[in-house]
C-alpha cells in the first residue's frame, strides 16, 4: 500500500474557487495539494464568458449591486453576505490582476481603465470581461501562478472518491488516480471542496462533463447540512444546431443590444417582463420556455443583426466564430438558441467564513450555498462569490489549523460488499436515463406530480446502482454516476419541499410566494451506513 501523501489543506478541484484558495494559502506558507480530476484546465471556469460583477465605475454603486442581487435572489439572499462579496469586490479584483488576469480595458479619458459590459438584472455597466473568453483568460493566469508557486502540489487526473470523515472532522479524502486505477488516500489539516456545480444532471447543459456534483454528494456521504438544491439555473440562449454540444451565447449578447425573436421574427420579451431582454435570467428562460410550448417551435432567435457587423466580431469573436463553425453567421441572421441548464444556487451550506457543517471541511465556489444567490443568482456574480469565499476559507483554515487529532489512524480506502460489475451499456443507461428524467421532470417548469415521478423512478435507478457500485475495477464513470443519481435525489427532495414558486423554482400546482421564506436544508441521516446507500 502507498503510504497516504499529508499537506496542510487539500484542495479539491481547479477552477477559479480552488485555485484561489491554493494561491492565497501558499502566500501564507501553508503547504497546499490541489486535485484535478481531469486535466488542470477542464472546468467551468475555463468556459465562462460574460465576465465577472464588481462595482469599478465611479457613477456605479455597491448599493446598485447589492440592490440588482437581492432583487435577483427573490427574497432568500442573506444580506450580510451580499454585502460581502459586493463590497470586497474591488480587492478581489486586484488579487486577479496581481496574479496576471488581463481584462479587456478602454482608452485613457474614461472613469474606469476597464471596458464595463451589462447583462440582465444589472442597473448599471459593471462586468469586466477579457473578449468574450473571461473565464479562459482567469483559468490561465491563476494555472500558471499556480504552477510557479511553492508549496503547492497539483495532481491532474486524480478523481475525489470520498471524503475521510471520522467523527464529524475531515481529515482528507480518498482518491482514485484514473491513470493508474488506484485508490490513493490524501491526509490534510484542513480540507476545502471547489468541485463546482452538477449542471450535468440534465440532459441540455453548458457544463463540461466534469460538473456531475461529486463534492456535494462526498459532503453529503460525510455528514454535512446541504441547502436550496432546488433552484437550479437555466441560461436562456445557448445555441440551437443538431451537431453542437450546448454552446452558451452570453447575455452580454443581450448586453449589447441583442433582441429574442419567435419563429416569424416578432420579439416577445416585452409580453413577460419590462426590462425585456434584460430581465432577470430566470425570467427569460421560463418566457422562451413558454413560447417553445405554445408554438411547439425548436427554438427561439437571438438576433444581432441590426448592430455594426464590425463591433459584433470584435466584441464576441470567440461566439461569432463558433456559430460560423456551424454555419451560423449572426451578424446577418439571427442565432437559433434554446435555454440549458447553467448554474446551481444551492450546495454544502457554509457560514460567512467558508465552513460547513463539519470540522475542517470548507466549501468555495459552485459547490457551496453560501446564501449570495438566493433563488436566483444575477449574471457574472458566481466567479466573484468564488473569490471573495476563496479568501475568506483560506484566512479561517489557517486560523484554526491544527495538527490530525493523535486517535486518528488512517485506513485504507474500504472498497465495501465487491460484486462482480454490470456491463458497460447498463451504466451508459443509467446516465442517460438520470439526465432525461431531471430534464423532463424538474426542468423549468414543475409539477407535482412530476416531482414525484421524479422521486420515485430516481430511488429506483440508486438501488440499481447501488448494486453494481462496489466493482473491484473502479471507473470514473461508475463514479460519477453515483453521485449523479444521488444529487438528483437531493434536488427532488428540496423542490417537493418548497411549496411555493420562487426565483428558479417554479411549480404550477404552489404558484404562490410564501410571505416569509426560508430556506430548503438538508441534514444527511446520523448513521454512516445509511448515507453511504
Ligand atoms: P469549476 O470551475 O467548475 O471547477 C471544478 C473543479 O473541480 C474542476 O477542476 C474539476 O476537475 C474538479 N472536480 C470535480 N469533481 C472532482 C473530484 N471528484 N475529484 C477531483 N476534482 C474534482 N459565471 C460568472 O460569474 N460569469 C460568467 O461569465 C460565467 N459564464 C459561464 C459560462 C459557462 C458556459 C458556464 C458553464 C458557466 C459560467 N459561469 C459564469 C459560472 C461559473 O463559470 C462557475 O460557477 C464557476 O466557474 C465555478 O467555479 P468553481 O471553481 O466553483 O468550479
Ligand atoms: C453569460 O456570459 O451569459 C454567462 C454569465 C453567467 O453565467 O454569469
């Protein structure tokens, strides 16, 4: 057996949220390991376009962001941290430029050095932005920081199994080298989860393959409180074409004067709400859900064509060339788009400093419900709620660090009951059929009875999976899956809880706003055991 690798903190995931946290930590000294389970650049991060909110413009107010977002979150934000991350945005941002982040700027003479876009349920021009590729332009400078800096160790292809959680502290985890087939054990003083969303529990997402939710469902295995799982955002216009993966035209498409079109070329946006294309996301989505419905069209427009074709390749060259790929040329005619799943509000549930539920454990980024979002997370605030959380787990991680408690002996990964596994195909089924389900079932629009549907066809798919899990021949796959089915599990449970619709939750049967709402929370059963299964 290999002997269990020890650093100060381990770091799960390296998206913005993790590497933040590994930066700011090796700035302090702390030794740092960070996982990825794929290559270092395969996240969310990486894809983002917009760009990220912050107030740098003199005639923009933290009043005017704090007011957008909770406007956004329907009544569930929790101010205290709105404020946070509103106000210490500005610092977070120097963090980024410090570390080598470029965003796009304007000549001299302007309020702000920086070129500020708008998108919808934004008062004011606040989202910096690099081209239309923000998130790949983070995802560089903070890899390459990363790379040069000391004290940190970072493995790729190394897949998070679960968390060590004796007695309610967690002391590492356990995790498959995918190369190698072995399952390694990873010993910490502190451990944080950056593991980002599960949009990929729905069919249509703009998510790469590795948002299937592992960091939730590990927290959840290990004991920790989980919360508002049921609102799950939809980005309104990704692009519609038989051979494209789900490919995300950014509101800052809307942003610069991009208007929605039916079939016959009417604009609708101002039948559903008086900020039309600029509505909050939630808004959006559900009124193109709508006119997909009634018409029983494919898809809605997305049209462009009345701005300078010259400004739209300059401002949105990486989508204008993709939609060119397959043969959609927006600047004369408009882009077939259909809304996918995007974002997850809810998560692990952490206090103002990162912590979750259980000692050592910490939560940044998508995976964490820290209460900024609400029921409805505006546009370009999740990158800035990873940063401002990425600083605020690192200084309380470091203030409580201490050393493993002297009982603690670690154990090898226990593989379980081992059964011979099921065949390739079957697991390929239950992927599919966990994704069609969520979408058919806990899309955009719910009922109850699909909710219950839901819950009852879900519960099915886990004993099944439950069946073949423990396979001596452990894949990513077989992994990812159980995770999936579970989180699944856990979002149906937090949307049949809520009666009433709210933000990204809509059920037509509980149409009605509770006068005092509170949040959906989690709390995984007492027994080990029984949350294993
Ligand atoms: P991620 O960036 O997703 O990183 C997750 C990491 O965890 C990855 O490294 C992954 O390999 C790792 N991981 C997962 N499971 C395991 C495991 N079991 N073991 C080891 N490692 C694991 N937000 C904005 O604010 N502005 C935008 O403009 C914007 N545009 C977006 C565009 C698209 C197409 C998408 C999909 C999202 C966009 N978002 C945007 C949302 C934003 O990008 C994400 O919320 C944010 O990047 C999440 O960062 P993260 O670090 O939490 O997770
Ligand atoms: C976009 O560019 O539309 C995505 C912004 C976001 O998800 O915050």
């Amino acid at each position: 057996m290999k002997r269990p690798s020890a650093s100060d903190v381990l770091v799960i995931g390296s998206g913005i949220a993790g590497l933040a946290t590994a930066l700011k930590a090796a700035e302090h000294g702390l030794s740092v390991t960070v996982l990825a389970k794929c290559g270092v650049e395969e996240t969310n991060t990486s894809r983002a376009q917009g760009g990220i909110a912050s107030v740098l413009d003199a005639e923009d107010s933290f009043i005017s962001h704090i007011h957008d977002t909770l406007t956004a979150g329907a009544g569930l934000c929790r101010t205290e941290v709105v404020e946070a991350v509103v106000q210490e945005g500005p610092e977070r941002i120097a963090d980024l430029v410090r570390w080598g982040v470029r965003f796009t700027r304007v000549g001299k003479g302007r309020r702000s050095p920086y070129d500020l876009t708008r998108e919808g349920g934004h008062s004011a021009r606040r989202i910096l932005h690099s081209s239309d590729l923000t998130g790949a332009e983070i995802q560089r400078a903070l890899t390459a920081r990363l790379k040069a800096s000391r004290g940190v160790k970072l493995l790729e292809w190394r897949q998070a199994v679960d968390l060590i959680a004796p007695r309610g502290q967690v002391l590492g985890a356990y995790v498959l080298d995918t190369a190698a087939g072995a399952v390694e054990t990873h010993l910490a003083k502190a451990t944080v989860l950056a593991t980002g969303g599960w949009s990929k529990v729905y069919l249509y997402t703009t998510n790469p393959d590795v948002a299937t939710g592992d960091g939730l469902a590990m927290a959840w295995r290990a004991g920790a409180e989980v919360a508002n799982l049921e609102f799950c955002q939809f980005h309104p216009t990704c692009l519609y074409h038989h051979d494209a993966p789900r490919f995300l035209i950014s509101e800052a498409v809307r942003g610069e004067g991009g208007i929605l079109r039916d079939r016959r070329g009417k604009a609708f946006m101002a039948r559903f709400h008086p900020l039309k294309e600029l509505a909050p996301r939630d808004v959006v989505a559900r009124a193109i859900d709508s006119v997909l419905k009634s018409s029983g069209d494919d898809c809605v427009f997305l049209d462009v064509t009345h701005l300078p074709a010259a400004f739209v390749r300059r401002r949105f060259p990486h989508i204008h060339a993709t939609c060119m790929r397959y043969g959609v040329d927006m600047t004369r005619r408009p882009i077939p788009v259909v809304p996918a799943a995007h974002y997850q509000c809810g998560g692990v549930r952490v206090d103002l400093h990162a912590r979750t539920s259980l000692g050592r454990l910490y939560a940044v980024g998508e995976v964490a419900c820290t209460g900024l979002h609400g029921a409805n997370r505006l546009a370009s605030n999740s990158l800035l709620e990873a940063l401002v959380f990425a600083r605020r787990a690192e200084e309380s991680l470091r203030s409580g660090l201490a050393p493993l408690p002297k009982w603690f002996r670690p154990r090898r990964w226990d593989p379980g009951r081992a059964v011979e596994s099921d065949e390739g195909v079957v697991v390929t089924q239950n992927w599919d059929e966990v994704r069609r389900l969520m979408w058919n079932y806990v899309g955009i629009v719910r009922t109850d009875k699909r909710l219950k549907r839901a819950l009852d066809r879900i519960r099915m798919l886990r004993h099944e999976i439950r069946e073949y899990y423990w396979d001596f021949h452990l894949t990513g796959d077989l992994l990812e899956l159980r995770n999936l089915a579970l989180v699944a599990e856990l979002i149906v449970r937090c949307a049949r809880a809520r009666r009433e619709s709210r933000g990204l939750h809509f059920n037509i049967d509980c149409p009605a706003l509770q006068a005092r709402p509170v949040d959906t929370v989690l709390r995984p059963p007492k027994d080990p055991k029984a949350r294993r299964a």
